[in-house]
C-alpha cells in the first residue's frame, strides 16, 4: 500500500473527473485512495501481492484513510462474531499485534490509524445516509442491508477497545 501511496502521489486528476461520491472533490495534498482496499480485493501469487481489484470506488483522500480501511477489513478491527465470518479465526486473536505489524510496514502509528478509521467508519455512514435514499449504488444496496448500524457497532467497538488494540491494556 505504502508503494501504491507514493506512486500516485504525484497524479493530478482532470478538473472534469467525476467519482463515485459526487460531493468528492479534489485538492492538494490528497492521493487517489482505492476506497475499498480490503483482502478480498486483493490478488495474490503464492505469498506475492501481484494485483488490486475492484476499482470502483477510487476517490480522492487521505493516504492515511486507504491503511485505516485495509486495517479495518483485513486486522480486522471487527467484532469478533464478524471476524471469525471472515475466517479470521478465534476470538481473542493478537489485533494489536497484527495492527501494530501493518502500521510499522506502512510507516504509519496505531493510534493515527485508529483515529483515522473512527473518522472513516462515521464518514461512510453519513454517505451511506445521503447518496443510499438517492438511490446511488452500493449506498442503496448498504443502506437496504442496513449497514449503517453495523458499521456504528463496529466504530464504537473499536473506539472502546483502543487502548487494548494499541497494545496498552
């Protein structure tokens, strides 16, 4: 992710281009983040990353979102119950650890990411909440899924656990 981050570091997009929220706008010091950079997005070749998928929801952002979100889905920083459905084992798995482990890879710190996902987690919410009664898709489809409430479940999840998840408890 770090590499991607500083290869498209330098891209300017068109002022004409459009994404898939269109309240997103552009500015400097921004990147193009993935937007759903998760494991299941992810293509690898042996124990070799070799490809990103799913490209759809590309938007300008914060470098910082693109790790919180991969933290998010592939730590994960979940319940429990939603860890094990992603075959991510018992509860009670070394998070901090493998938090710590993807922020020191990235160059990043924990708590920056923490702080960067309680953001992210509440952004898409509040999106979810907007573009989803427009019927603007996947929102649509998350809102009749009613993501909103999970997504809530999980920040406050996380927000309540951030001391252990920085290694602290």
């Amino acid at each position: 992710m770090r590499d991607y981050h500083e290869a498209v570091r330098d891209f300017r997009p068109s002022a004409q281009a459009v994404w898939c929220d269109p309240d997103a706008r552009w500015r400097p010091g921004l990147i193009m983040r993935h937007g759903d950079l998760t494991s299941w997005n992810s293509v690898w070749a042996d124990d070799r990353l070799v490809g990103v998928i799913d490209w759809d929801l590309a938007i300008p952002g914060e470098a910082l979102d693109d790790l919180a979100q991969l933290a998010w889905y592939s730590v994960p920083l979940r319940l429990p119950d939603r860890q094990r459905r992603a075959g991510y084992g018992a509860a009670g798995a070394p998070l901090a650890r493998r938090l710590r482990l993807l922020c020191d890879a990235y160059g990043a710190d924990s708590a920056d990411v923490l702080d960067a996902l309680a953001g992210l987690q509440r952004a898409e919410t509040e999106r979810i909440a907007r573009l989803g009664p427009l019927g603007a898709d996947p929102w649509a489809a998350f809102l009749r899924q009613n993501f909103i409430p999970d997504i809530e479940e999980e920040r406050a999840w996380a927000l309540a656990r951030r001391e252990e998840l920085l290694g602290h408890a």
